[in-house]
C-alpha cells in the first residue's frame, strides 16, 4: 500500500504536467505558473495585431503609384547604401514582401495551438488568396498599377518560404522541449523521495 501511494505522488507533478516531480529548486511557483498561461493565452492576440498591421502596410505599399521612388530614396540612405548597390527587383520584392506575412500567420496559428498540417495548408491558402486579391486590385484607376501573374507567383512562393520557417522553428522546438525536461532526470534520493 505505501509503494503505490509513492508511485501515484510519482505520476504526478505539482505542476500538472506529468511525470517525475521536480526538485523543489527547478519547480515553479503558481505565480510563475499563471503568468506563464496569461502570456500564452495574449501572444495569439498580440500575433494577431502584428500580422493584421504587417498585411495593412503590405497593401499600401503594394497599391503605392510609384514604389520606385520611395525604394529608390530608401536606398540612397547611407546605411542602406552600404548593404544595397541597387534597387531589388519586383519578383525579389515580391517573394520577400509575402514570406513575413506567411511566417507571422502561421506563428499566430502556432501559438493559438491550432498548428497542424491542415492549419499550414489552411494559412497558406488563406494568404496565397489574400496576395491574388492584392494583385488583382492593384490595375483599378487610381492606383496607376498593373496586375502581373508572375507577382502572384513569387508571393506565393515567398508564402511557402515563411512558412516553412515557421515549420521548421517548431520542430526543433519540439525536439529541444523534451530534451529540456528531462534533464532534471528523476529527483535524488538525497530529498528523501523515492
């Protein structure tokens, strides 16, 4: 009777989340803890307003009359002009324009905990049909704009390269979480637990 009451404390740690209880030095306490979830909880939030701000500042400089003339005043900057000779090119511009949108898409996703393979698939074409609508506007007469198929094609595959990062920073991730808790390995016998 004692040994399986020692195996049921065992099963479950203080902090809820399975397994061996941690040494009282690696344990957090529930201020911690609940600080911890209201974070979780708002950066779905906070993803959200970044992404929503990031997708509103896309299409107006995407329906800007004459991007040339702002990329080209950018550029003459002297920071800049020590990084960058020359103006990128509209499909550069394209492919890196989309690939933060997707990233900051799917982060919102991740963190709301909806992060699957449907959901990737999901976001993608959910921005892959916002960068088409975006195409699609920029020929109406007052922007002074013209639609370009190819455009759509490196926002697509800008959309696939943010995402993929996001893919990939999860997966390690993944792999690095389980690695971290078990380096507290099963508590000494030295705190009198068994």
């Amino acid at each position: 009777p004692r040994e399986a009451g020692v195996r049921r404390t065992l099963e479950k740690r203080p902090d809820g989340d399975g397994g061996p209880p941690r040494p009282a030095a690696c344990r957090k306490s529930p201020t911690m803890r609940s600080h911890e979830r209201a974070v979780r909880r708002g950066m779905p939030l906070v993803l959200g307003v970044i992404t929503a701000t990031y997708a509103s500042a896309l299409v107006v400089a995407t329906h800007y009359p004459r991007p040339q003339v702002v990329i080209q005043r950018i550029i003459e900057r002297p920071v800049i002009r020590q990084v960058i000779t020359k103006p990128p090119s509209d499909k550069t511009l394209h492919l890196w324009a989309y690939a933060p949108l997707a990233a900051l898409a799917g982060m919102t996703v991740a963190a709301s905990g909806w992060w699957s393979g449907r959901a990737c698939i999901a976001v993608a074409a959910g921005t892959a049909l916002f960068a088409a609508l975006d195409e699609a506007t920029q020929p109406l007469p007052w922007f002074g704009r013209t639609a370009d198929l190819l455009d759509w094609g490196y926002d697509c595959l800008g959309i696939l390269l943010g995402l993929a990062a996001v893919a990939l920073a999860l997966g390690l991730a993944r792999r690095v979480r389980p690695r971290a808790a078990s380096t507290h390995g099963p508590p000494s016998r030295a705190d009198g637990r068994q």
